[in-house]
C-alpha cells in the first residue's frame, strides 16, 4: 500500500516490458531533462547587428562545447537534446532560443558529475554572447535500475514454464531511462522484457506500436501478466524469501 508517495508497506516491485524479445531486463541509465532558455536582445541583422545580443549565438556555443567535452565525459555518460526554438525571422538577431536536454549516466553518481560539466557549456554560451542563461529542470530525475537477482531468476522460471526462453541478463546491455530506477533504490525491483514478433521494428518507433495489435502482442501481456503473478506466488510461499522483504522493509522503518 502507498501512503503519501512513500512505499510504507511495499516489500517488492515488478512491472515487465514490451520488447521484441525476452529478457531478464536491461541497465537503466540515470536520468536528467533540462530546459534551456538563452535570453539576449532583438535587432536588425543588417541595420543595427550591434545593438543586438544574439541568442542563437550562444545556443550555437553550448552544443560545440558539449561536443569537446565528449572525449572526457564519464564512460556510459549521454548527452543529447533538441532545439526548440531558434528565433523568428532569418534578418532578426534572435533575442531568445530555448532548448530541451537530457543527460545520462550509469549511476545517480556520475550523473551529477555530467550535470556539472554540461551546466558549465550551456554557462559558457551565455559568457560568450552576453545572452542570459535559464535552466530548469524538468520533473524529477531518475535513478540507475537496480534490479534483483533473487527475484529476477524467480521471473525466469515463470516465463520458462510458460514456453519462453529468456537469456540470461547481461549487465553491458543497456536500455533508456525509467523512474522504476528509483522505485529500486527503494524497494527490490525486477523490470524484465515480454517479447513478441515486432517485425524487426524498435522498441517506441511507429512500427513497433502497429504491431502492438497483434495475436503475438496479446499473447505476451497474458504471458507477462502470469509471469509477474507467479513470481509474486513464489516470494510469498518461499520462507527465506518471505524473510528476505519483510528484512528489509523493516529496514526502511
């Protein structure tokens, strides 16, 4: 039971994800969403170009200096982003571009440290140009997924009992981010992948989602469904599983 957002009673967590094909589940990154907003003065391009701070300058300046960092950047670490905005007319200076960005890493760790140098080049856009610097943060960052080996050879034999073959996991596949990477520093949490026939398509692309319709797609919710209930059967009749949750929600009180 969840009280107030805290997870007071819960003693484990499991959700199972689409996928083109089994899995034990993929190493989350950490996770960070920036929003990024250059302010500077409006002019004439032609007329008066000195009168004007230029905005697009500076949104210009932040990827190049991103892209020197690239070579130092800690291992596994991530930085990717889109402009959102990047003025108004071709003969105006732009006064204000915006920008949405991400930063990832292996851990909650090294994502402040990637925090720190990005903040730092999105910084030196606005020393350059003269423009002024906003950056938001956008919702709640995400932990790494720490997934549970207990649990997940439990999920394993589930999904083996139902006729899937699920690999075992291997730690140097990594898949996006999630906020189950914070429910798992909390609770012990398994996140494995129900495959199906997604004809070669991509997890989150169109083509993965027109296959979402399919005899196979429905067939692997069912199967992913039993598979976490039985998982769940499993923890609960096993004593020294049993004893191992109840360790550690009392831990946590």
């Amino acid at each position: 039971m969840l009280r107030g957002g805290a997870f007071d009673d819960v003693t484990a967590a499991m959700m199972v994800h689409a996928a083109p094909s089994d899995a034990m589940g993929m190493h989350s990154l950490a996770l960070s969403s920036w929003r990024i907003a250059y302010t500077g003065r409006a002019a004439h391009a032609a007329a008066l170009p000195h009168r004007g701070i230029n905005a697009a300058d500076a949104m210009m300046i932040a990827p190049v200096a991103i892209g020197a960092y690239r070579q130092q950047m800690v291992p596994g670490g991530f930085v990717h982003g889109i402009v959102t905005s990047g003025g108004e007319a071709s003969n105006v200076i732009p006064g204000r571009t915006t920008a949405d960005y991400d930063c990832r890493a292996e851990t909650l760790g090294e994502l402040r440290e990637l925090q720190e140098r990005i903040r730092a080049c999105f910084e030196a856009g606005a020393l350059a140009t003269g423009a002024e610097l906003a950056l938001e943060t956008i919702g709640n960052d995400y932990a790494d997924l720490v997934q549970d080996l207990e649990m997940s050879r439990l999920y394993g034999a589930a999904a083996t009992a139902l006729g899937r073959t699920v690999p075992p996991r291997d730690p140097a596949v990594r898949g996006g981010s999630t906020d189950m990477g914070n429910v798992s520093h909390v609770v012990p949490a398994i996140h494995p992948m129900i495959g199906y026939d997604c004809g070669g398509a991509l997890m989150h692309h169109p083509g993965f989602t027109r296959r979402g319709i399919t005899a196979g797609a429905d067939r692997a919710v069912l199967d992913g469904g039993l598979a976490l209930a039985w998982t769940a059967l499993a923890l609960a009749v096993d004593e020294g599983h049993r004893a191992r949750l109840l360790r550690r929600l009392a831990d946590r009180k």
